[in-house]
C-alpha cells in the first residue's frame, strides 16, 4: 500500500503507533523486534550449517513457487520491490528484514513449531497475534506482492500451507506458550492485558479464572492447545444476552470494537478504494438472497487477539442459509500514490485498517437469518477471516432455530472482523459509536429495531 497525498511519508513507519485491529502490537516496534529475533535464529542455525529441512507442505509451497512461471515472477519481484530504503531495508535493530521467497520459506520452517506467543520487548510490551503476517509485512503492499495474494492458485495454497500449521495449533504440542514465563499468555504481563481488555467492557475486576472456563490447578489451565485456549468458553453470567424476551434488541455477535456503520450500501460497489465501500453482493458471497439486501444498514466491528473469538446469534429466528466462501489470506488494497522523490512508499498499517475491502475478499462465513421479528425478517452475519486467522467455523445448520445470544460459530487460530446486515426499510438504529474505544459486551445490546 502507498500514501496517497501529503506529508505522511516523513513521519518514521516504525515510530507510528497504531491499533486498528490490534492484532499487531501498538508499537511496530514490537512487531519488528519479534521478526527479527526469527531472522536471527534462522540464520546463525544456517551460518553454522544447521539449516533446518522444510517441512513438507514447505516443500510443496516452494516446488509450487520454482515451477509455474507467473507464480515464480510474483515471489520473487516482491522481495525486489521493498524500496531499498529505510525503514524497509532493516528493521529497529538494524538486521535485515526477509531478503527473498527463500528466506521465508526458512523462517516459515521455524515459525511452524511455534505457536503465536506473547512478546515482552524492548520497545515495550505487546505481542504478535499474526506472526505469518509479519514475515509478508512489506510484500503484501508491493505490486507483485498484491497481485500474488489476490491469485486464486497462490491462495488455494496459502490455505493447505495454514491447514497444515492449524492442526499444530490443535496439538498438545503448541500449548507450550499458555505458561506463566514472559513469552507465555498467563505470564504476568500478558494476563495483565488479556484481562484488561476482558473486564473494560463492563467495568468489571474478573481474573481469568472468574471470565473463563478453565482450571487453574491443571497444567496449561486445562487447555489441550493453543487453539483449545483460543477458542475458550465465558462461565456462565459473565455476558448476560440483552432483553432476552424482548425482540426488537438486536444483541451484539462478538466482543468485538466498532469500525464502521454505512447506511444504504449498494449492491455492488469499488471496496478496492481508499474509502472502502461495502459490496453487498460481494460481502454475502454472491448468494441469491444477496439481492434482497441492496440498500443495506451494514455494522462492522473488529475483535483482537486477546478477545473472545466465539460469535453468537443477534435474533431469535431461523437459519434460512449458512456457508464459507474460500477467499484471500493476505491481501490487502494497494492504494496509489508515491512518497518521497517519486519512490513508492508502503502504508504498513495495512490489513488493520483494510477491514471494508476485506468484507468483500477474505475467507469468511455467511449465516442468513429469518428474524422472529417481522420488523426485521431477513438479515446476515458475516464473520471475515484476516490473515492467518481465515478458519471459520460454523455450528449452526440450514433450517435450525436458535435463540438470542446462542453460539453460531467461531474463529479458529485468531478473530479478524465481523457485520451484521440488515434490509433496506428495517428502522435500526442506537449502534454504539465508532470510535468507541472499548470492546463491546458479545450478547449486549448493539442496536433497536422499531416496528
């Protein structure tokens, strides 16, 4: 992604504090710091001649690189395209970043046998939620690099590639991190954050314990792995569901903060520019009852990594339609523009602040739900994968009725981004307000809707 106008490219990209997501850490400081030590590892275990073999899916991602001639020019022009400046030349330390489609290879080998861990760093603390991300970091806002992750051969191998590091993540192996040392997620630091962010909501002062189904007593508190601690359950009461008798509360679908809300969406629209409008048609995965939702109230909100990564329903009502649509895992827009003397100059906020255009792109599921309320009828959640975190799991079926604040689904392996849809002529209103800066409460009150 490049700057469009003005005087941004002056202000030093590591120096930028930002959360938008906040899957990365507030400081891209820390996000740098965590890849170098990765690059670092890599290349004294190679220096010493104890280059580690790929994994297989490795060596397929790579035979598939070396042997289609298109796919080849994209991974490796995108190294070539990283200006050869700084900040993108090296990171805060002064190593070099990832040089070419080799080297990430070698540290996506080393990256396998890890799970995401927590991150106490120099700069700070913060942690690293998306650690594929940052080995794409700059590529995927160069030319090549935008081309390549739009590629439907490229992302169809991204997904055997992340599937295989999934069933890691649901390994007894990968919950070597939820320990209490710094890089563990009940060390101090992280329960610290974990349960800031847990308890801002409701001004509650909950431990983990108290939040979440778990045991304490039991190794890794009773977590089997890292996508078991992910995809944790809240104790009972902690969320109560919003007017449970009453119909025209609209109760929220995940702990999650506010990104946008857009009034009568078009059915098709340009979420490729820099305004990002939502595209309906695209959103809901060209489905049939797409064309009833022309004219949308869309709401978006954004759930980080150290949120509650289960969805549950807004209504009461029917499941009429329910699927996933394979998309992209690590696209993102690349906006035009040119920084300083005509050199292209990459916005890494990136994917974080790319949540509209990734409605349309991104791995995701659809669930469409026929209201109990006939002010409301038809409506839809779509809950967007980003990045690694593009595994979405649907627990509810076609024709299923559910109730008010029950479980519909979850993310695997991290949480990206979710909407709620609703018709043209539905009187919906009393959203919280983006900008907002806590989550808000999953099964709360997120909105009315007037007969």
């Amino acid at each position: 992604m490049v700057h469009q106008h003005g005087d941004e490219h002056k202000i030093p990209h590591e120096h930028r504090q930002h959360k938008h997501g906040a899957w990365l850490p507030a400081d891209h400081r820390v996000q740098h710091e965590w890849i170098s030590r990765q690059i670092e590892h890599v290349d004294k275990k190679h220096k010493a001649g104890q280059k580690k073999p790929l994994v297989p899916i490795l060596q397929e991602f790579q035979k598939f690189i070396e042997s289609n001639p298109r796919i080849y020019m994209y991974f490796t022009q995108m190294w070539d395209e990283v200006p050869r400046k700084e900040p993108y030349l090296t990171d805060p330390t002064g190593k070099r970043q990832i040089r070419d489609y080799k080297h990430m290879l070698d540290v996506l080998n080393h990256i396998f046998g890890k799970a995401p861990e927590w991150l106490d760093a120099a700069y700070g603390v913060g942690m690293v939620g998306v650690p594929m991300c940052s080995v794409f970091d700059y590529v995927m806002a160069t030319p090549s690099g935008h081309a390549a992750f739009l590629d439907p051969d490229v992302n169809a191998m991204l997904k055997r590639v992340l599937n295989e590091w999934g069933k890691y993540l649901k390994s007894p192996d990968s919950a070597h991190v939820l320990e209490k040392h710094s890089e563990g997620w009940f060390g101090e630091n992280a329960q610290k954050d974990v349960m800031q962010v847990a308890n801002a909501p409701l001004k509650t002062s909950h431990d983990f314990a108290d939040m979440f189904v778990c045991d304490p007593n039991a190794p890794h508190y009773g977590y089997t792995s890292w996508d078991d601690f992910f995809t944790r359950e809240l104790r009972d009461g902690v969320r109560p569901v919003a007017s449970p008798d009453d119909d025209s509360v609209i109760a929220n679908c995940c702990e999650s903060k506010v990104y946008n809300l857009a009034r009568n969406a078009k059915l098709r629209d340009k979420f490729w520019i820099k305004g990002q409008p939502y595209s309906v048609l695209d959103m809901l995965g060209h489905d049939p009852l797409a064309q009833q939702f022309d004219g949308a109230t869309v709401y978006q909100a954004f759930l980080s990594a150290l949120s509650y990564h289960r969805w549950h329903a807004p209504v009461s009502g029917k499941v009429v339609r329910a699927f996933v649509r394979d998309g992209t895992y690590f696209s993102e827009p690349l906006f035009e523009g040119v920084g300083e003397n005509g050199q292209v100059d990459i916005d890494k906020k990136g994917i974080s602040v790319a949540q509209g255009y990734l409605t349309a792109l991104a791995t995701r599921a659809v669930i469409f739900i026929e209201a109990d309320n006939p002010a409301i009828g038809l409506m839809a959640f779509i809950g967007v994968g980003m990045d690694e975190v593009s595994t979405c799991e649907i627990t509810v079926r076609e024709g299923q009725q559910i109730k008010k604040g029950s479980l519909t689904g979850m993310f695997h392996f991290g949480g990206s981004s979710h909407c709620l849809l609703f018709r043209k002529g539905v009187k919906v209103d009393g959203f919280p307000e983006v900008g907002r800066q806590e989550n808000v409460p999953v099964r709360s009150q997120v909105a009315v809707v007037k007969k």
